[in-house]
C-alpha cells in the first residue's frame, strides 16, 4: 500500500507520481477530499475528548467539594454520546480512505520512463544475436503438431481453451527446465522453497492482487482461498506480519508452481498455442531485504534470469517498462523478451520487479533498525517462466524437417 502520510503532505507531488501510472485525476480528488474529511473527524473527536476530561476532572472536584453534579453529569453523558457519533464518522472516514488507497497502485521510481503502454518501453540491452535460419521457421503450434508435443484439443477437453497437454519429450523439456531453473537459482544463493499452491485472501491482499484483481483470479467456491497467480504470493507472504532482523536480510528465496490465471484482460490476445495460459508452471525469484540493499539485488535477480537464459542459448533483451506499463505494485520492473524467430519478434519471459515497501507495508512485513521497526523492500522476478522457455526453445532450436534440438545445458536432465 502506498504511504498515506506521504500522499498527503506532498499531496500534488505524490499526484505526479501516480498520473504517471495512468491513476485517474478524479480518484486522486476524491482521494483528497476524504483526507479532509478524516481529518475534520479527528479534529472534532480530539476537540470533544479534551472537553470530556476537562469535565471529568472537574466532577472529581465536585465530587470532593459536596457540591450538585446533576447539571454536570447531564452534561458529561450529552458530550457522551457526541464521541461516539465523531468516532463513527471518523471510522467510517478511515475506512472509506483504506478501501480506496488498497485499490491504488505503488509510486513509480523518478527513473521509470513516461509513456502508456509497451510501445513506450525503452530497450537497455540486447544479449546474444538471433539464429539467421537458411528456411522459414514455424511457429511453435505448428512444431508441435510435427513432433506431437502440444495437444492443444484434449487441454480444451479436460478444462476449456487455453490449457494445453504436453506430451512425450515435451512433458519431459518441461520437467528439465524446472529442475535447471530451480538448480541455477540455488547456486546464485536462493533458498528453494516448496509452498502451497492455494492461498487465503490476506495473503493475496498482502502482495496486492486484492482487492483490485479479484476478476483475474480463480476462487475456491465456499472458502476464502484461491489458487495462486504466481508464488509472488506466497513466498512473499512467509513472513506475513512479521518482524525479523537485520541480519537475516537480505532473504533470498525461489520456488516451482504452477499458476492459475484468468487473464480476463487478454481477450483476443495469443489464442492461439502456449503464450497465454490459465495455467502455466513459473519458477520465480522473491526477496526481502533491507532498503539500502534492495537497488543491488534488483540488479543480481534481473542478471540471473539474463544468465539463464544465455545459457540456455536464447538470444532476448533487456526492457525498462514505462509508467503506463508498469504492474500495479512495482515501483520500477526490468522484463526480458526472448527471441520467438517463428513469430519474428521478442516476447516477455520474465518480469523483475522492486515494489520498494509498497507490499511489506500491506503486508506488514518490518526488521528491527536499531530500536525502531522498519518496513522491507520486497522484489520479485520469474527466472523463469516455463513454458514460455519450451516454446523458445522449439522456435529458437528447430531444424528444417521440424524435429528439435535439446539445448546443451539441459541434455543432463533427459
């Protein structure tokens, strides 16, 4: 969540920042007015409060004195009952303002581009150069149906579009890539961590999917419990409410699991083959660190998951994302686009975000600083997203006849 008290002593300046996350100007009015209003409320309660023990300290003294409280006591009950409705109008003003602040995305850095959407995006980098193929490379719905890899129609039996069954080595790249991610994660110092796959509302709300992206997520009927979009969840929230040291940061964690999307923004968008799921299988990179430390391992998760797939032989780029395209609780995000020579263009294969303490204040998650307790900078980052990976991997390392190379790195886990 966002730092009311900033937003509202540097309210135009935090404006600024927010406008440049497309947050409508209206919200951002309302948003001002319901300060006013709070602050009306509290003022008014601290008025009557004063009041209140200004009368009770003087019925101790007449008390003392023997002289007629009558007049007094009706008095203290009238002023009574004018806390109790300041206090309710006050509740009722912080709730308004609470409701409307956890649907408001983080500030972006001073650094993140201007711009509306991915067109805005600004390169960094491009590693490895694209495979110049002396044939017209398929697609890899199309290799999938040469090799019998993907069959796409039972994943519309068994669920409805946009699943998928892997099939046969592809089944087996699939299970390979996992382990390689995971293998590579550890030895650049994560911690593998094995976590449910469902979690409860606060846990969600926590790393800001809720209430905002409720539409996006699958909800287990009769529970407060949904599958989860990303391990984000999860491996963010272990330390849910919690107060850890400073030496225990920087904490550095990754985990596999699958993740349940509804991608109700996507209509229309890659209906075709295996960009776009309901469900995909995602290693992801979380860490939690001090905010003095959290700008270098921004830097160590963004050239891991580059090292990843270098290794892997897949030529991508580096993208700063501009405001109109950054997620809801990133303050700055780096993504890396693979080289898809089927599709002639670069595609996002992971997205490395710092959200600075935008969820480590939802979520409550604080080290101790000396005597004070202060909020985390959490990050996270795909390192990487899986099937995405294969179906580099197909376009990137097909042959003319269809049939597909296996990535060096990779030959030790099939």
């Amino acid at each position: 969540m966002i730092d009311l008290k900033y937003l509202q002593k540097n309210f135009d300046e935090a404006s600024a920042k927010l406008s440049k996350k497309g947050v409508d100007t209206e919200i951002l009015e309302n948003l001002k007015s319901l300060f006013a209003n709070l602050k009306e409320a509290n003022s008014s309660l601290e008025i009557a409060k004063a009041e209140q023990n200004k009368m009770s300290k003087l019925f101790g003294e007449y008390i003392r004195e023997k002289k007629d409280i009558s007049e007094l006591k009706l008095k203290v009950d009238a002023n009574k009952e004018v806390i109790a409705k300041l206090q309710a109008t006050a509740n009722e003003a912080n709730s308004a303002l609470q409701s409307i602040a956890l649907a408001m995305p983080n500030f972006p850095d001073d650094s993140v581009p201007e711009g509306t959407d991915e067109d805005d995006n600004v390169e960094i980098k491009k590693i490895l150069e694209p495979r110049i193929f002396d044939f017209e490379p398929k697609e890899h719905w199309a290799l999938a149906e040469v090799n019998g890899w993907i069959d796409f129609e039972r994943g519309v039996k068994l669920a409805k579009s946009r699943f998928a069954v892997l099939r046969g080595d592809a089944a087996r790249l699939e299970r390979a890539l996992i382990s390689f991610f995971l293998d590579i994660n550890r030895e650049k110092g994560f911690e593998e961590v094995y976590v449910p796959f469902i979690n409860n509302s606060a846990m969600l709300q926590g790393t800001g999917q809720l209430p905002k992206f409720e539409d996006d997520l699958f909800k287990i009927e009769g529970e407060d419990l949904y599958l989860i979009p990303t391990s984000e969840v999860p491996l963010t929230n272990l330390y849910h409410d919690e107060i850890l040291t400073a030496k225990e940061l920087p904490i550095l964690l990754t985990s596999y699991t699958p993740c349940f999307r509804k991608e109700a923004g996507s209509a229309g968008r890659d209906t075709r083959g295996m960009i776009r799921q309901h469900q995909f299988d995602k290693v992801e990179m979380v860490a939690i660190t001090n905010p003095n430390e959290s700008e270098a391992v921004f830097k160590i998760m963004v050239d891991n998951a580059s090292d990843i797939l270098t290794r892997l032989g897949l030529p991508h780029r580096a993208v700063e994302l501009c405001g109109g395209d950054l997620g809801f609780s990133a303050a700055t995000t780096i993504d890396l686009e693979v080289w898809l020579p089927g599709q002639n263009k670069y595609r996002e294969i992971s997205s490395i975000s710092n959200t600075r303490d935008f969820q480590a204040r939802r979520a409550k998650i604080r080290f101790k600083d000396g005597k004070k307790n202060v909020l985390v900078h959490t990050l996270n980052g795909s390192a990487l997203a899986v099937g995405r990976t294969l179906v580099a991997i197909m376009e990137n390392y097909q042959n003319e006849d269809g049939s597909i190379e296996i990535p060096e790195v990779l030959k030790k886990y099939m």
